[in-house]
C-alpha cells in the first residue's frame, strides 16, 4: 500500500506543515503537487529561452495558483522577492543549497545559501536539499546536510532532499538515470532523514545497465513500472515525488504522472515540463495531472 502522511512518524511542527500541503492546498487529498522554479540557478537563462515569458517568477506563481498545486520550490532571493504578495495563498519550499552549471560534475556539491531560520521567516511549509550521492565530496554533502536535518528538526521544518546520483564513479557503474543509482538514491534519502525524497523516473539501458554492481547489472530488461515500484519501497518511510525530466508532449507528461502514482509515489514535481509551455497550455496540462491525482488519495 502506497504511504502517505498518516503513515510518519513526525513531531507537531513537521506534521502541521506537511498537512497544510497535503491537504491545504492543491489535490489536497493527502497527494503532492509541486511546481520547482530552480532551474534559474541550476541551469542558467538558457531554460527559459523556448518560453521566454517563463523568466518572470510571476509566470510560474499565476500557474501555480490557477493550476492547483500544492506548493512551489524556490531559491531565497526569488522568494524574497516574490513571495511576500502570495503569502498564505501559495506554500513555500525553500530551496536551501543550489550551483551552477558551469564546473564538470565529476565531483559535484551543491553549496548551502540559505538556512531553515530563512524559511520559518519567509513562511515556508518546507526546506528543499540537493543531494549529490555517489559524488567524491559527498563526505561533505553529508555533513552540510546533517546540519539542515538538525535545524529542521529544531524548527519543525519538513525536509525535501532532491536525492540525485552524481559524479564519476556513478557514471562508472551505469548512469545517473540507471535504476541502481536511482534505486541506491532513494535508500540513502531515507537512511539520512529526508521527510519527502524527489527522484527523477530510472530509465534501463542494457549496455550501461551491465557496469551497475549486481544484481542490476545482471539483468536484460525492466519495465519502467517494476523500477518504480522498487524504488518506492526503498524510500520506506520517506514520501516520494517523482520529477517530470525535460519537457515532452502533454500525453507523454501526463502518462510518466500516472505511471509514478500507480507505482505508489506521494506525488509530482513537473517544473520545465509546464513552465516551458504558453501559459494556458501549462495551466491545462497542469489540471490533467492534478485530475490524476485526485483519483490517487494517500
């Protein structure tokens, strides 16, 4: 059976936060609909080129709004300039760490700007963190992400890892987007304390597939499903939202959705998969995926 926030384990603060973007907002049926605008810092201007109006915050906050989510994601200086005018209307996580683009991602980490005492004076529901597992400095990773997890915890703040396998040694075992390092990035989530893990969908190629350490590398197929349903449960306790990826055809986003509910994920982080769209068309893709959500309660 598919958890959901009935199902942690948490302290008041965390459980009152979680609840009011759960049932607060969007779905509001126990399901997670996020719409992520970090991809300013992470990937620079050039996202925002196929929609140019996208570069506006104020683009993604009336989608929010009118597309019925349950929260959005941002890094400090967009939510303080921004989220002041929508306060209590629409949940805040506050993205804490975040890098550019710009070194090689052999030995990536993702440097703390921000901090949980930012979020509580910003209103938000939740903190965001990016993990780097597999990184050659994820030694550090771990450490600067024990210090989020404390203040969390002293503040009743949920945490949301965005758990991304990376670095050269992932890539020597089979890829990022392979279902062993997806599938480890989910184990680890949990073994470190996130409340909720973001997850991007595996995706299986037999030839890099044969790099990954056994049992993987010793399989010869795998339905997209069966990676889901694996991935879930390794999360255990940890509320998984899966990440739309790249934007693809409004059936194609809206199919990846339904896969990742049936598989039992919590919910759905879709950034660049709306956001690139004109704005009625991401305002109508975004209504379908929360209309699959709502026949998904947890």
């Amino acid at each position: 059976m598919p958890i959901g926030l009935k199902d942690l384990s948490l302290p008041a603060g965390k459980r009152a936060r979680l609840h009011r973007l759960c049932y607060g907002a969007g779905p509001a049926n126990g399901s997670l609909l996020l719409l992520p605008i970090d991809q300013g810092l992470e990937h620079g201007p050039r996202d925002f080129f196929p929609n140019p109006p996208a570069a506006d915050l104020a683009f993604q906050l009336r989608i929010a709004e009118e597309g019925g989510y349950s929260g959005i994601a941002m890094q400090i200086g967009l939510a303080e300039k921004f989220m002041p005018e929508h306060a209590g209307r629409i949940p805040l996580v506050l993205k804490l760490n975040g890098k550019t683009e710009i070194p090689g991602d052999d030995a990536p980490i993702s440097p703390l700007n921000a901090c949980v005492e930012d979020a509580v004076r910003l209103g938000a529901d939740a903190v965001g963190y990016t993990l780097y597992v597999g990184s050659a400095r994820q030694d550090e990773d771990f450490r600067q992400f024990a210090e989020v997890r404390r203040d969390a915890e002293r503040y009743g703040m949920p945490v949301v890892v965005w758990s991304y396998p990376r670095g050269a040694a992932v890539e020597s075992r089979g890829g990022k987007d392979s279902f062993y390092a997806v599938d480890y990035a989910a184990r680890v989530a949990q073994e470190l304390g996130a409340d909720v893990v973001k997850l991007n969908v595996p995706k299986f190629d037999a030839e890099k597939t044969r790099k990954s350490p056994a049992p993987y590398g010793a399989m010869t197929s795998a339905e997209p499903s069966e990676m889901l349903r694996q991935v879930v449960r390794s999360a255990g306790r940890t509320l998984v939202i899966f990440a739309g990826g790249e934007k693809g055809g409004a059936d194609e986003v809206v199919e990846k959705a339904r896969l990742a509910l049936d598989a039992g994920a919590t919910g759905l982080i879709f950034g660049r998969n709306i956001w690139q769209r004109p704005y009625e068309e991401a305002v109508a893709v975004s209504k379908r995926i929360r209309d699959l959500l709502l026949q998904h309660p947890r």
